[in-house]
C-alpha cells in the first residue's frame, strides 16, 4: 500500500448491492434499493480473491468480484462504481458489532 494512501476502505457498487471491503474482507453489504444492511450476506467476512490497487479503482468498472471462505464462494455481478465509504457506514461493519450486542 502506498504510504501516502492509507485508506483501507472501499465500496463496489454492483447495479442492486454495495459490497464493504477492509483491505480484501466485506465488512458489509448494503441493498442500493433500500439502504438496508445485508446482515447475513454470504459475502461477509469472505476475503476477496483479487481486487485492483489502491488507486486504479476504475480498472475493475465491468468486472465482477469473487470472495472465497471456508464454507463458501460468492460472485457477484459486474462493478458498476467504485467509492469510498461514507463516515457514517463504518459504524454497520460487521466488525463493529460488538460481542452481546444484537445487530438488527
């Protein structure tokens, strides 16, 4: 990662669902339509198998994401936009859930 670019946080926008990722791990997913937090989304916690650099975001425009896990693969449908989170969506990450806390 470039020293000068520290940011950690992307969003790939698909035409219905924005996926959250922290370096290579979704964090979130988010329904475009509604707003709503995709709390048990397949995708969560998966890593994704290849993104583009730090930077070179519009070379994934058309491409489509691929996260594998343990259990499980997701692929989504083609990148329609790749964004910087807003400020306010860290706090649904799933890693921001807290332990007994109950995430609706």
């Amino acid at each position: 990662m470039d020293p000068k670019n520290r940011r950690r946080h992307r969003v790939f926008a698909t035409k219905h669902t924005e996926y959250h990722l922290r370096a290579d791990e979704c964090v979130g997913v988010r329904d475009r339509t509604t707003g709503a937090w995709l709390r048990r989304h397949a995708a969560l916690r998966l890593r994704a198998v290849q993104l583009p650099p730090i930077g070179a975001d519009a070379e994934w425009i058309g491409r489509r994401l691929q996260f594998w896990g343990y259990a499980t693969d997701v692929t989504t449908s083609p990148v329609t936009e790749v964004m910087r989170p807003e400020l306010h969506a860290l706090a649904h990450y799933v890693s921001g859930v807290r332990s007994g806390e109950i995430a609706a």
